[in-house]
C-alpha cells in the first residue's frame, strides 16, 4: 500500500493489512531509532501490548561453561500485524510509549 511509510530496516516487510493506529511505524508517526532485537513474542496483553522473550548464553567464568539467560521486553504490537504468542519477531526501539514500552514490533521473522 503506498499510504505506508518505509521503516528503513532490511529485512522489514510492508503490512499487508491498513491500520489507523496513531503509534505504528508504518502508517501512524511513531519513529523507530535506536536498538533492533529479535525474540520470541510469550504474551500478548490486550490488543496493543506484549512481551517480548530474548535467550542469550552468558560465560561464567568460576564453572568456565556459558550458561543461558533471558531477558524480557514489554513491546507495542501495531493493530496491521497479525501475531500470535511464540512466534518469533523483530522488534525496534522507539520513544516511550509508557512507562515500560519503549520498543515496537516491526514483523514476523
Ligand atoms: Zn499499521
């Protein structure tokens, strides 16, 4: 659709559906700047909100072995993305939406 703006990201496709939501990256005004990270989408909350699972191994150095951490991200889902919980996405950096959210889902990977 050409009313959707370019979120400049390789690897980011257009949504094929239309939104009007005020905060997403490809038809309302929210800019995403900053970090990218990839993870799993555990809980969707709401229509507009969700978390956002990353593992990542971690060296510890006394048993010299890594071990697997994970942390979790509290995202803004855009209203045109079809998601379901455990899928895996990419999510960018934005301003803060509230007082935990300040990434947006960008799509499926
Ligand atoms: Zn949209």
């Amino acid at each position: 659709m050409s009313l959707a703006k370019k979120v400049g990201v390789s690897g980011v496709a257009q949504p094929s559906k239309f939104c009007e939501d005020e905060l997403c990256p490809f038809h309302g005004h929210l800019k995403v700047r900053g970090m990218f990270v990839e993870g799993t989408l555990v809980k969707l909350k709401g229509a507009k909100f969700g978390t956002v699972q990353r593992t990542y191994t971690y060296y510890n150095k006394k048993y010299k072995r890594y071990e697997r951490r994970k942390s979790r991200i509290h995202v803004r889902v855009p209203q045109c993305l079809d998601l379901k919980e455990g899928e895996t996405v990419l999510i960018g950096e934005t301003r803060p939406l509230a007082k935990s959210v300040s990434f947006v889902v960008l799509g499926k990977r």
